[in-house]
C-alpha cells in the first residue's frame, strides 16, 4: 500500500505510477460491467459517455476524498503548496489503490474484481442516476464556457500537450484551461477532446468548491 500511496514527487526511489496502470483498468473494466448490468438498454456510445465519467479526475477526486485519501499520499513539499497538482494526484493515487487492492485480494486467492465489484457499485448507483436526469450538467466544457462569460466576458483557453507517444494510451495527451489569465484546471485523457473534457472538470469543481473566489490572473 506504502507504494500505492507515494507519488513521484515525493522523490522516494519508487512511485505509484505502474499501480495507477493497473487500477485505471481495473477500475474501466468494473464500470463497464457495472454499467451493462444495470442499464442494459444503453447504446455503446451512452456507456462509454458513463465509463468515461465514472472513470474521471472529478469522480475519482471524490472518492479519494470520501475514504480520507489526501492525508496518507506522500507527495513533495511543492506539490502540497500547488492546489492544481494536488487535485489530480489525489485522483491517480486513487486510482493506484484500486490496483493495490485488487493485486492484494488475487495474492491471498481472492478474485479481486468481485470483492471491489459491491464496494464501487453502491457508490456508483447514485452517481449515474444523478449523470443521466441531468447530463447537461456534466458537460464541463459547455458549463465552463457559459460561466467565463457571465463573469468575465471571454472564454475558457486550452493548452493541450501529446505527453506520452503511445497511441490509445489513456493519460495520452495532458490539458491545461485558463480563465482570465487564471489557471483553473489540468487534465489527462486518450484525446484532446477528453484531456480539456478533464481539465474543465477540475475548473468546475474549484469553482464550485469555492463559489465565493473569483479567479484572479497570476502575479
């Protein structure tokens, strides 16, 4: 678990990132199932908009948070001081638990994804049912757009980056999203589209955390 918990920052000899591999996978592999149980009549292009978002920084950073995650990763010390970084630690970090858990549970003759399978799911149910009455709620680009331009009368800019070179990998391309000169949000994903999808989720989610701070451009 020490490993699932240590991010490179941290500047140990060893980091969670081959654990964070392991656990996006398993944790795309049980939504896909959880998802087809439940809602068999969904096209593969609504599912894969579910994986999607039960697979993101956001709902991952939500669930790092319910379980009290944050305190127990050790990460540098500037990594603590920049809540842009944090956030998506928090998400991989998460993400390299699952691995853990599942590598732990088939290590002492379990099968892993059956003993994760209830665990994700009660957690999961609300969640979609809350995705699917609302979805244009869960557009964060759309989201993101209309409120730069209520408050500052101008629109979110992305800075989009290919940084890894392996095509279809998941983390492939890495996304950051200014408002008003302001950094608000990173993202990652196997697209463009899907890296400035997860920075704009994590705009949305500072904002929404801190309805009362405006975004002020860096200094």
């Amino acid at each position: 678990m020490e490993e699932a918990l240590t991010h490179r920052s941290a500047g140990l000899g060893f980091d969670n990132e081959r654990l964070e591999f392991h656990g996006d996978a398993v944790l795309r592999l049980l939504a896909a199932s959880f998802l087809r149980h439940h809602w068999p009549e969904l096209t593969v292009g609504e599912l894969s908009r579910l994986r999607n978002q039960l697979a993101s920084n956001r709902e991952l950073t939500r669930l790092g948070r319910a379980i009290g995650l944050q305190p127990l990763i050790h990460m540098g010390v500037q990594a603590w001081r920049d809540p842009t970084a944090t956030t998506p630690i928090l998400a991989r970090s998460c993400e390299a638990l699952l691995g853990a858990l599942h590598e732990a549970l088939r290590l002492g003759g379990g099968d892993g994804l059956r003993e994760l399978y209830p665990w994700l799911e009660s957690r999961w149910l609300p969640l979609v049912q809350e995705l699917r009455s609302q979805p244009q709620r869960h557009d964060w680009k759309t989201a993101l757009q209309k409120w730069s331009q209520t408050a500052h009368g101008c629109l979110p800019t992305y800075v989009t980056e290919e940084v890894e070179t392996v095509h279809g990998h998941l983390h492939r391309f890495a996304a950051q999203v200014r408002v008003a000169g302001a950094l608000l949000g990173h993202g990652r994903g196997p697209s463009h589209r899907l890296a400035e999808q997860a920075a704009a989720a994590q705009a949305w989610e500072a904002l929404h955390n801190g309805p009362d701070q405006q975004p002020t451009p860096p200094g």
